[in-house]
C-alpha cells in the first residue's frame, strides 16, 4: 500500500482508474478499500482469471521495463527491494519517460483477409502528457520541479 501512496503523490495527474492481477496479492480489502471509499473514488477493476490476454500491454512492458534490466531469475531476497525501486524512480522512470518513443495505434482497417493499422509519430510519454489536453501548468510544476535538471539538458 505505501508503494501505490507514493506512485498517486508523484503523478502529475489525479488518478481515475486502477486495473490490478487478479492475484490474492492485488486483491484485498485494504486495497479496494483505498481505491473505493474515498473523496474522489477511483475506478477499480481486475483481470479476469486464466485470461492471460486481459493484462497483454502491461505484460509486454515485464519484457521492456523488467527483463531486459534485470534478467529471469527470481529475487528472494527483501534488501534487494529498495535498490530496486530506487534504479526505477530515479534512474531509469527518466530515461522510459523521455528518451523511449513509442508509437500508438490510432486506427484498425479490415480489407479483405488484412488488417491494415494506422500509427501516431513516435513520441516519448513526456511528449504526449506535454500535448494532453488534460495537462495544466498546476499539473505540470511539481514535474518541472522533480525533473528540472533533466529537462534544462533536453531544451
């Protein structure tokens, strides 16, 4: 719970919705209950069991964000926690937010037995809250001011 506290503080955004596994370790009442009784409740969903495609795009990022950094094997060790979450928060959150493009699929077209997909540009995730129609400069500051050093070097 302290993880997902600390995740809500640093967005740059309210969150509206959270989709969890469908693991006894995602699904509890302490969790639910935070998401759910509270002054702006947050959508809360989980996949559905023994459905792996339900979670496909999160899971493709365990290749990207995880796999590739860290390996296969397991960590069973608790002090290898904190290192980890400080690699993610300080070094490599940057580095997927400003210097990863990816593109998005903005259209699907069938013709005949092809499916003919349309893609945005490449941008980075920075790039794309930048352009958001959701982002105010109230939003944007505490960003600025977590980044500034970062953001100087990219202008």
């Amino acid at each position: 719970m302290v993880q997902i506290k600390d995740i809500e503080k640093s967005l740059p955004f309210p969150l509206l919705g959270f989709d969890s596994d469908n693991g006894s370790e995602f699904l509890n009442y302490h969790f639910l209950k935070h998401f759910t009784q509270r002054k702006r409740p947050v959508q809360f969903t989980r996949s559905r069991a023994y459905h792996k495609d339900d979670n496909s795009h999160i899971e493709q990022k365990n290749r990207t964000h995880v796999r590739q950094w860290l390996g296969y094997q397991r960590f069973d060790d608790p002090k290898i926690v904190p290192l980890m979450n400080k690699l993610y928060k300080r070094e490599w959150r940057l580095f997927h937010n400003f210097f990863c493009p990816s593109v998005k699929l903005i259209s699907k077209e069938r013709i005949a037995s092809k499916t003919l997909k349309h893609y945005d540009d490449p941008k980075t995730p920075y790039q794309r809250f930048m352009e958001s129609p959701h982002m105010s400069l109230k939003r944007l500051k505490p960003l600025l001011q977590s980044n500034y050093k970062l953001l100087t070097l990219l202008n």
